[in-house]
C-alpha cells in the first residue's frame, strides 16, 4: 500500500530537484548520480557540500567530477526507506545552491 506521507515526500523531492535545475542522470539503488550545470569546475566551492554529506552515517562514499558537474553518491540502500534522510540530503543541496 502507497503511504501517503511517500508520496508527499516524492513530490516534494521532484519539486526540489526541478527547482534547483538538478538533474538525476543514473540511479540504482545505493548510487545516484546528480548534476547540475553551474557545479561545473567548481570542485573547491562544492568543498562544503561534498564535506557535509560524506559526515553522513549513510552515505558511503562521495565523488564529483568537475569537468561534467556531476556528484556521484553511494549510499546505504535502507536510507531510501525513509525518505526524510533523502530530503535532509536535497536540503543540504538547496543551501549550498542557494549562497552561490
């Protein structure tokens, strides 16, 4: 059964990542990839960012590739169970997009 909390949470996310210009280019889970246009070369003003996640219990790994502007995150694939830790995530995004 679709838990309504889910679905909230899922459209809020895609209003997120349409807000933001973020685009998912892969995901499987316990791996997506992001990118978003203006991260290109911008490897050491994303320092924060790419610091704040990888204190993150659940995610794994963090990696960025300046030339595309893309951020590749692997995570714990329960962490996709609850969706707060998802949107606690996009929320660390949404400020660091928000001082550029």
């Amino acid at each position: 059964m679709l838990n309504v909390n889910n679905l909230l949470s899922a459209h809020r996310i895609k209003q997120f990542l349409t807000k933001n210009n973020i685009e998912i280019v892969h995901f499987i889970p316990g791996r997506v990839r992001l990118k978003l246009s203006h991260w290109q070369n911008r490897q050491g003003e994303l320092a924060w960012y790419i610091n704040e996640l990888e204190r993150d219990a659940n995610i794994t790994s963090v990696s960025f590739t300046p030339e595309t502007g893309s951020l590749l995150i692997e995570f714990n694939e329960s962490a996709l169970n609850n969706l707060d830790i998802v949107e606690n995530w996009l929320t660390k995004v949404e400020k660091y997009t928000e001082s550029q």
